[in-house]
C-alpha cells in the first residue's frame, strides 16, 4: 500500500475493530448490564487464531475458530454471571481484564499481518445492521424489555437470565470478529487489547448513543480519528477515557441526541 | 534426615502463614473501600484504585526528596484519600445526581471507569526507590521478613480494626448502615446524604491508599511481577466472596483469596486465582458467603 494512504489505512482498522467492540458492549448493555471488559472476548479470539495463521493454516479458517473460541468463552462467561445483580455483572466482567493480561500472540509484524481493512469495516457495517434487525426482532425487544424494567419482563414470562446469556454470547462473537480480523492488521499487537480496548469500546458506545446500533459505529469513527489524528494520537488512551467521562457525564445520550434534539426543535 | 524434613515444612508453614496475613490484610482493607462505597452509594466504585495509585506517587516522591518512611506513608496516605474525595465530588457526584437517562443507574460505574483510565494514562508510573526501602529484617521461625512488611502488615490490621468500630460503634456508622438499608428513609431522618458520601469516600480512599503504601513498601514484593495488578483484582474478588455491603465479610473473603493465592507458584497466577474466584463467586455465591438481604435491596434487579 502506498505510504500516503496507510495513516487511512489504519484509521479503517481502529474504526472497524472498535466499532465491533462497541456493538458488543451495546446489546449487553440494552440488556440492561455493563460489560467493562468485552475486549477480553476480541483478545482470546486473536490468541486463537494468530498461531493458526503462524502455522499456515487457511486465514478464513483460523479467524472462524478464533470466532469461535471466543463465543464459547462468551457463553460461559454469560452463564457464570447472567443470574448476577447489576453491580455484581460489573465486578465479574471487571475479571476479564486478568484475562487480557495474561494472553500472549504473536505480533503483526512477527506474523507478516498484511491484511486489507476492507474485510473489518464491512464485517462492522454489517454487524451494525445485523445488530440493528435484531434490536427490532423478537429476540431484540425482549431484550430491550429485560434492560428496560427486569420485573416487567418477569412478569409477562419472559426469562431475563436466557436474555442476558444470549445478548453476552452474541456481543462476545462480536468481539471475537475484530479479534480475528484484527490478527491481519499490520500493526497487531494484542497487549493493545488491555483496558485501552475495553475503554475504547465504551467510549465508543456512549459517545455515539446507545439509542441505536449506528451509535457504536459513529461513536468508533470518532475514536479512530483520535488513534491517528496527529494531535491526539500520543495520548489516543487519555484522550478516549476523557471523551468518555465528559460523555457519560455531560452527554449521557451521545451525539445521538444532540441531532435528535435539534431535530425536534 | 527427618529432622531436616521436618524444619523445611515447619519453614514452608510459617512463610504461608507470613504471606496469608501479609497480603489477607492489605486486601482486606482494600476490599473494604469497595464495600464502604457501595453500602453509601449502592454502586461498584470502579475507580477507586486511583487513590492507590495516588498514594504511590506520593510515596515515591517523598521518598525521592529523602523523606523518612513515617512521614512518606503518611503523606502518601493524604494523598490518596484527598484523590478519593476528589474523584468522588469531580465525577461519582455528578454522574449518580444525573441518574436515569439512556445509561441508567450505570452512569457511575462507567464514570468512575473512565476516570481511572484517564488517570492510569496521564500519571506517570511512580519508581520504586529501592534504596529507601531496606530497613532490616525480623526472624519469624527461621524465616527473614523485611521489617517494613511487618510494620505495614501491623499498621493495615490495627487499620481494619478501627475500621470495623468505626462503623459498628459511631455515628457516622449508624448513618452509613442506615444509608444503605434505605436511602430514602435515612434522608426522611435528616441523615445527610451528600457529607456521608464525602466522608465514606475519605474512609474508603484512605484504606485503599494505606494497603497501597503498605505494597508499595514491601521489599521484594514486586520481584517477577509483571504488573502491580492485584490489589484492585484481589479486593474485588473479596468483596464478590464476602458480599458487597458487608465490611467483616469483605475482611473474610480477603482472608479467602490470600490463602488460595499461596498455592500458586508465580505472581502472574496469583491473578488468574483471584479472577477466578470472582467469577466463580458471582455463579455460584451471588450474593456472597454471608449475604446482607437487607442492604441494598434495591440493586437486586
């Protein structure tokens, strides 16, 4: 690729890898819990599938076994915690940053990563509308119900525990997606995944709204921007978790609801 | 031969028992910072590491400037609980008073989250001024520990013990333990609510602040660590073992994960057994060994 186009280049990744980070973290929390450590589930998935690359097997199938693996440890995770109260859900998802400490892979240039963005923004374009289906499904307004007033939901016969196992399963796969993919990046290094992934992720879910799956993805592309923005890109983690303080507590509805309220007006 | 066998496990026996009340109480008191939190506020302080973290820069920079160890852990101490009063008020405090809205009662967690990250990004890591550190050793059974441990170890368990009184036998404890039966009947007995949030972010902080000192002090500790990870990590899983809003149970889980620790070889996989611990905690003890069903009943959904 020629060197003027690789700062786009990247900032492609950033937006495809966060915005699938982002997306998980957004059907936990329309599910009414907090995951603070759903890049864990994209740094197991690039554990799985970097040495499967090493080794030569086909890319397609090592980044569907990392996939995998990664949807397993999501429905074991969910299982373990989906009973547990709100601030109990928070304590457990905050033991998976243990696990992003502790996995070890090969890095993009050990790897000779050499892969096109294309495949992550189109794998984080379609799981926006995928995400987007499925908020209006069945299945998405039981779980919207399930965040919305647990008892309610009760109440009318639904089972928030399958609820929460399935929006943690689907919101860890997704994960594991940019985990995979993300083994093709150049510059792949999977300590990268350490708190900055989880705090990215986030910053990507509130900054952008979580009224609606395009708020993951909007809220990702400003991420990116600070990754590779020459201003910001030093101090890309200050500025993330400062984005997200100022968002949480000034703009708790994004820049979602900046152009709702304008709209309105 | 038997003789020789029988010193080494007296030997391996006492340096466990060093170990388990060493690091029980440095997590013990800082579990009870998450514990007193919650029982004010009714959510998870995920930053309180910050007055941890505080606290080492302080201890780093006194000790830098040639300060004795007495005065560097006191100050290190301040630090860390004037950081915890000031995350309180700069972030806890807008985003819990802001309830509802798309974020709901989770707006303080991601908050404090946030902020701990933006910490952990702009402070410097603090060095460790090895030289400082060396202060003699005690002889326990034929075991050599680093004097400074001892002191911290004393200092953390006289610390959990006021801790425990404070709470059971004050004022403030009565307004605290009446907050977190039920807020809105507490606020109709004319409890202050926002100065017993300023006050627990104090206690709690400084808690947190003196395990951080005591750690950070401890000779060898950091000897084939890869991160100082443990402290937030280990005080959770006491908590999740305990039970969130009970400080003696926080005390106890803390116990727990210190003695399930020392089975393990490496100080990286102390870690696992700690995030471990957690999540089995939460599957199978969702509200702890010793549940508290009164308190904070209003985060059961």
């Amino acid at each position: 690729m020629p060197h003027a186009f690789a700062p786009l280049a990247e900032l492609f990744w950033r937006f495809g890898i966060v915005g699938l980070i982002g997306l998980g973290t957004w059907l936990v929390l329309r599910c009414g819990r907090v995951m603070l450590g759903n890049a864990a589930f994209a740094a197991i998935a690039a554990a799985a599938t970097a040495p499967l690359v090493a080794r030569g097997t086909p890319d397609a199938v090592a980044a569907l076994a990392g996939v995998l693996v990664a949807a397993i440890c999501g429905a074991v995770f969910g299982l373990a915690a989906a009973r547990a109260t709100s601030a109990a859900f928070a304590l457990a998802s905050l033991s998976l940053w243990a696990v992003e400490l502790s996995v070890r892979a090969p890095s993009g240039p050990e790897l000779r990563s050499h892969g096109s963005p294309a495949f992550v923004v189109a794998a984080a374009i379609l799981a926006a509308i995928g995400a987007w289906r499925y908020a209006l499904s069945r299945h998405g307004h039981i779980a919207a119900a399930v965040g919305q007033d647990e008892r309610a939901a009760q109440a009318v016969g639904i089972d928030p525990v399958r609820a929460r196992i399935t929006a943690v399963t689907l919101g860890a796969l997704l994960a594991g997606v940019a985990g995979s993919l993300s083994v093709f990046y150049p510059g792949f290094d999977i300590t990268a995944y350490r708190l900055h992934g989880d705090i990215a992720g986030l910053a990507a879910v509130v900054l952008g709204g979580v009224g609606s799956s395009l708020g993951p993805l909007a809220g990702a592309a400003l991420v990116a921007i600070a990754a590779v923005s020459p201003f910001t890109k030093e101090h890309a983690a200050a500025v993330n978790a400062i984005g997200l303080l100022a968002a949480t507590i000034v703009l708790p509805g994004g820049i979602a609801s900046i152009f709702s309220r304008a709209a309105r007006r | 031969m038997h003789r020789r066998l029988e010193r080494a496990q007296e030997f391996t026996l006492t340096q466990s028992f060093v170990d388990i009340a060493f690091k029980g109480s440095l997590y013990a008191l800082f579990a009870i910072g998450y514990a007193l939190t919650y029982s004010a506020g009714g959510t998870l302080n995920v930053a309180h590491p910050i007055s941890a973290m505080a606290a080492a820069a302080a201890v780093s920079w006194l000790l830098a400037r040639d300060q004795p160890i007495w005065i560097a852990g006191g100050g290190g101490v301040a630090a860390g609980a004037i950081a915890g009063v000031l995350v309180d008020r700069i972030v806890l405090w807008p985003a819990r008073s802001r309830g509802g809205g798309p974020l709901g009662p989770a707006r303080p967690l991601i908050a404090g989250l946030a902020a701990l990250a933006a910490f952990g990004a702009l402070a410097p890591e603090p060095e460790r001024p090895t030289h400082a550190l060396h202060a003699g050793i005690f002889r326990i059974g034929g075991f050599g520990v680093p004097k400074l441990m001892v002191e911290g170890t004393i200092a953390c368990i006289l610390a959990l013990v006021a801790v425990v009184l404070l709470v059971r036998a004050t004022r403030y404890g009565l307004g605290l333990r009446a907050l977190a039966s039920n807020a809105a009947a507490a606020r109709a007995a004319g409890i202050g609510v926002e100065p017993m949030h300023i006050r627990t972010a104090l206690l709690a902080s400084a808690c947190g602040a003196l395990a951080a000192v005591t750690l950070f002090t401890a000779p060898y500790y950091f000897a084939g660590r890869s991160t100082p990870f443990d402290l937030p990590l280990a005080g959770l899983a006491a908590v999740a073992l305990g039970g969130l809003a009970s400080i003696p149970a926080a005390i106890v889980g803390a116990f727990v994960v210190a003695t399930a620790q020392i089975f393990v070889p490496t100080a990286d996989a102390s870690d696992a057994v700690a995030a471990a611990l957690l999540v089995l905690s939460i599957a199978f003890l969702p509200r702890g060994m010793f549940p508290v069903t009164r308190l904070r009943e209003t985060d059961r959904a």
